[in-house]
C-alpha cells in the first residue's frame, strides 16, 4: 500500500501537469485525480493514526 508520503507526492505531480496540460477536460480530469490522491493521502494518514494508537495501547 501507498504511504501518504507517496500519495502525496503524486497529487503534486498531478497538480503540475495539470498546469501545462493542453484543454480544459485534461486539467479537469488531472486536478481531479490529484484531488483523490490528496483524499487516499488523508485515510492513509488516519490509517497510520489508528495503527499506532493500538500499539501504544498494547504497550
């Protein structure tokens, strides 16, 4: 699975092509799609939230 690192970065490089794409529906669909690499970015981080309050827990 992805880290949000990981997630993250490619929602940058999403944004940056975006910005040189060549018509309105590319940008639309890469500025989605970073969007949605943001929100994977999100549960991956809620994710490794919850997985690290259960080992704390069960120190």
């Amino acid at each position: 699975m992805p880290t949000r690192t990981e997630h993250l970065r490619d929602a940058e490089r999403l944004e940056r092509q975006a910005e040189i794409a060549d018509n309105v529906h590319a940008r639309a669909a890469l500025r989605r799609m970073a969007q949605a690499s943001r929100g994977a970015a999100a549960l991956v981080g809620m994710i490794e939230a919850c997985d690290e309050s259960a080992a704390g827990a069960r120190l």
